[in-house]
C-alpha cells in the first residue's frame, strides 16, 4: 500500500548533512518525494511509496546522520498539492 507523508523535523539538521543522508535512505528504500531546509532553521520532507519504507525513513529521521540532533519529527499525512505523485527523489532549494 503506497503513502505519501510530509515531515517536519527540528534540532540541528541544518549544516551536518541531513538532507543529503535523508535522500540517501529514501532512494535506497525506493522511496519518491523532496526534502529542503526552510528559513525557520527545520528541514521539510515529502515522502511517497509503500507504507512500510516510509515509516522506516520516519524512523531513521528521528535519528538522522551522526553529526545531527534532531529535537522533533512531525510527521502527517500529505493533502491538497502535497499530495502529487512525485518522480525521483529531489534536494529541494531553502523555502
């Protein structure tokens, strides 16, 4: 069953290689979707595929690479655009 859910995750996870390991362990879990840093120093994920990558890629976020510490994840559903199908796994510019 597939899922798409968009994350949210806090600490520092800006400037340690984050977004780049994240995109890592989507692509190797066969997972579609983005990941970018927002201004307000979080990072910002769009994930897409079968519902058990997905929340193993949920999992790892809460950890994240050796250099991060993540605070938070918050994690929902995708709705409205967020919920397009996406091809690839994307670095998304800062928003």
């Amino acid at each position: 069953m597939s899922t798409t859910r968009h994350l949210r995750i806090a600490g520092r996870v800006q400037g340690v290689g984050y977004r780049d390991a994240l995109r890592r362990e989507a692509l190797a879990r066969g997972l579609a979707g983005w990941v970018r840093n927002r201004r307000d120093g979080t990072v910002e994920a769009l994930l897409q595929g079968e519902a058990r990558a997905v929340e193993e890629l949920i999992a790892w976020a809460r950890r994240g690479p050796p250099a991060a510490r993540v605070d938070r994840v918050d994690a929902e559903d995708a709705v409205g655009d967020l919920a397009a199908p996406c091809r690839g796994f994307e670095r998304l510019p800062t928003a």
